[in-house]
C-alpha cells in the first residue's frame, strides 16, 4: 500500500509532464522560438530596450502567447491532413488523440487574451495587438482554411505569419512600423520559401497523400528547384542591401556575414538545381535555418558593439 501511494505521485507528475509538452507541440514551440527571437533582434535594432530586461520579459511572453496561438489553430484545422501523414500523425497531439479539440481552442484563445492583455496592459499598443491579432487571424483562417489547401502559392503568402515577430515586438516598444520593422518582415517572408520548399521536396508523396497542394506536387521537382534559385536570389540580394537603410547603417559584422552566408546559400539553390530530379534539398533546407539564424545574431552583435543608427 505505502509503496502504490509513493508511486501515484509521480505518475500523475509525469501525466502532468506529458500534458504539457503536448502543449509546447501544439505551439508549435520551436517555430514560436524563432518569432520570439527575431523579435527581440527588432527591439535590439531599435536600441531603447535591448538590454532592459524587465521592459522585455513581458514581450518574450507576448511573441511566444501569440505564436502559440496561431499554431495551436493550425494544427486544430489541419488535424485530418496531419492523421494521414507518416511525420505528424505521431508527433502532433491533435491526430494521435493525446489533445482534444476543445482543450486546442481553449488554449489558443488563452494564449491569444495573454498577448493582447500584455500588450495593452504593459505596453499599451493598440499597433502591437493588431499585429498580434492579424497574425493569428492571417495563419489559421486566411493561410490555413483558403490558401494552402487550394494554392501552392500559399507557401509564398502564406509567409506573412511567421516574419511577424519583429513587427509585433517594434510596435511593442515604439508603437510605430518604421521602415526598419517592415525590412526586418521582408527578410524573413524572402527567406521562408525557399526554406520550405527544400523540405516539401522531401515530403512530397506524404503532401501528395494527405492532399496538400505544395509546389514540387503540382508542378514537378523542376519547377520547385527552379522557384528555391529564384527566391535564393531575391533573398541574398535583399540581406545585402538592407545596410542601405538607415537603421542598419552600422550593421557591419551583418554585412560581412550576408555576404559570406549568402555566397553559401546561393550554391546550395543552384546545386539543388542542377541535381534534379533527386536534389540534396535537406543540406539546404538545414543551412536556411543557420543562415537565418545567424543574421538575426548578427544584428543583435552590431546593436550591442557599434549602437544603433540614428
């Protein structure tokens, strides 16, 4: 008896464990880390607030409630599509029944009130929870239901959701968009296609299957290489150029490193390309997330070294 009562404890704590990490996976949490630290990468730039913790704590919660949000929708919406896929049908929680659909919506709403909460209670910015607002709205109801199931194009629209962290977090501490903000946005919605389509490539008979409209189904994987080396191209082109403004003016290890990384990506768009039909998409596809990742460091570096332009 002593022993069933000591046991029961930490079943119902690793119940509780499990619970919650389905709850992470619902948020999709490791695509909502990256909005929360683009973010913080924007209010660097920005330059009041970069090192003032306790002006940004209550912002990491903001990105992160609001991408939470967004994703947990998704996947609510996309729970049959994600049952007929071999790499979601285990690991997501809606499919494998481990979440119900009301404790989904019950989740996304509570995360949705704790991000416009904040950011009106904190940081008082009608700006901030529109941008909040539109995202989650953008990708469970406009990218989600309408375009993705109807248009392979929607990778490309479908980018605005995710480049949204920097928006949210500038009109957070600013309450304003200036140019800087919307570069920031452009630099991530240029770089999410080629991103994602490196990894339909390689999923493509599991999209085919749950009947996803992806680009290498309906037009061929031809016609997907030859999109990633166009927007490869677009996007390198834009990194570099982004000193222009004058926000990034001083952005001089950013420079340096765009340029390194973008030399980098441009031969893996063009070796994907040629090796068609079987390109090597998952070394690319690995390399666009350091690629990001790296810039957005390297913003935070120059705004801590060199300041913010004026």
């Amino acid at each position: 008896m002593s022993e069933a009562v000591a046991v029961m404890p930490r079943s119902h704590l690793a119940g509780a464990g499990a619970f919650a990490m389905d709850l992470l996976r619902l948020a999709k949490f490791r695509i909502t880390l990256v909005a929360v630290f683009t973010g913080y990468a924007a209010v660097a730039v920005h330059g009041t607030y970069a090192a003032d913790f306790g002006h940004l704590w209550p912002l990491i919660v903001c990105l992160f409630t609001t991408g939470a949000s967004a994703n947990a929708l998704n996947q609510l919406f996309e729970r049959d599509k994600d049952a007929s896929m071999a790499r979601t049908r285990q690991r997501r929680p809606l499919p494998s029944g481990r979440i119900g659909v009301v404790t989904a919506v019950v989740f996304s709403l509570c995360m949705l009130g704790a991000a416009v909460a904040i950011e009106l209670l904190v940081y008082r910015s009608w700006l901030a929870v529109a941008c909040s607002v539109v995202t989650v709205v953008y990708y469970a109801f406009i990218y989600t239901l309408w375009l993705k199931p109807r248009y392979w194009i929607a990778t490309v629209i479908g980018g605005v959701p995710g480049a949204m962290g920097p928006m949210i977090a500038w009109a957070a501490v600013d309450n304003a968009l200036p140019p800087a903000a919307w570069a920031l946005f452009g630099l991530i919605f240029l770089w999410t296609p080629p991103h994602v389509w490196a990894l339909a490539i390689r999923l493509k008979d599991d999209y085919a299957r749950a009947g996803i409209p992806m680009l290498p189904v309906v037009r061929g994987i031809d016609a997907t290489t030859k999109q990633i080396l166009i927007y490869g191209v677009v996007l390198v082109l834009f990194t570099v150029a982004l000193p222009l403004l004058p926000a990034f003016s001083r952005s001089w290890i950013y420079l340096g490193l765009a340029c390194v990384l973008g030399a980098i990506f441009l031969a893996w768009c063009v070796l994907v390309h040629v090796r068609r039909p079987v390109p090597p998409t998952m070394p690319l596809f690995r390399f666009t997330i350091i690629h990001l990742a790296l810039l957005f460091c390297a913003l935070i570096a120059d705004a801590f070294l060199f300041g913010s332009a004026p």
